[in-house]
C-alpha cells in the first residue's frame, strides 16, 4: 500500500499513528506530498488532491483520515483502536469528532492568516480560535484516560493538540489546559 503524506498535516499524522499502532509499518510505504501543487500520482489518488490517501494493493483508493484509519483498524486485530459497537465506539467516535474539529478550526484560521490581509476576516479568525478554545475547555473538563489502550479518538487529539501547538503556539493552550496538557505529554 502507498500512503501519501505531509509531514504538516495532521491529518496525515493521525493516519501514520494508525499504522504504527497496527504494526503494519512494513505493510504501507509513505510518500511525502505537496498537495497544493497537484502532484499526478497524487491526483490518481485522491482527484481533490488532499492528503493523507491510500492507495490499496488492488489499485483502489481511499481518502478522508477517518475512512482509512477504520480500513487501516480492520486489517489486524493487533492494539483496536475502534471498539465494534456500542458506547464504547460511540465515545471514541465522539472524542474523534471533537479533535477533528479542533483540527478543522485551526487549519481554517491558519489559511485566513495566509490570505492577502486585505482580503482577511478578523471576524472569521477569531470564530476559528474559538472554536479551538471551547474543544480545548470542554476537553480539560473531561480529558480521555491516559491510562489503557489507545484509540483513533485519542489518536485525532495528539494531531490535534500537535497541531494547535504547531500552528497556533501564541494561544499557550497549556496554561489554561493543565489536565489536557498532562494528557498529551503522557500520549
């Protein structure tokens, strides 16, 4: 299997972590990609041109972070990172959302930073911001166990706390975050 990656994405990253999980790093070779500059190979991939995307064995392929991992989960019974029905999947489902749409709103406003500033909504960027705060207020007042197995939900908050630290470190997440925080160090 390919796998096309950006070592920025952490969509991406969620993806890698998936596969160093599963053991199946010897199973799925990564590619490095630049998706903005449409690469062919990447294009066959995945026609929006977004990473990560897999490209199966049998040629098929599969985009969208949640879709391959629950692929890459069903490939091994090694370390389940999603439970197969009940609350259990509901509440990694659940954490998985929350993280993903921290993530959502960081890279929105990192890309509102990166248009010309004429062209910036100050409105827009702040909504993105808080909508990272209020993931990261709700998540303090109920941080994932650090303790157990390791699921695709607490998988989706390590990308994302990397991220808002990667992309958004001016909003010290940390000083206001001490459980979450002892969370992602211990993650």
């Amino acid at each position: 299997m390919k796998l096309y990656i950006s070592e920025l994405s952490p969509y991406a990253r969620k993806v890698r972590m998936t596969v160093i999980e599963k053991g199946l790093s010897d199973q799925v070779e990564m590619l490095a990609s630049a998706p903005y500059d449409k690469p062919d190979d990447l294009l066959a991939a995945n026609p929006l041109s977004k990473i990560p995307a897999l490209v199966r064995d049998d040629g098929t392929s599969l985009f969208d972070s949640p879709v391959i991992c629950e692929y890459l989960d069903s490939l091994s019974d090694q370390n389940p990172l999603l439970p197969a029905a009940g609350e259990a999947r509901i509440q990694v489902l659940r954490l998985h959302a929350l993280a993903n749409g921290i993530t959502d709103a960081a890279y929105l406003a990192t890309m509102e930073r990166r248009r010309p500033e004429e062209d910036q909504s100050d409105d827009w960027y702040l909504a993105q911001r808080g909508k990272i705060s209020r993931g990261l207020d709700a998540l303090e007042q109920n941080p994932p166990a650090s303790d157990g197995p390791v699921d695709l939900g607490k998988l989706a908050l390590g990308a994302a706390l990397g991220y808002v630290d990667l992309r958004h470190g001016d909003m010290n997440w940390r000083d206001d975050h001490p459980a979450l925080a002892a969370w992602f160090e211990k993650m």
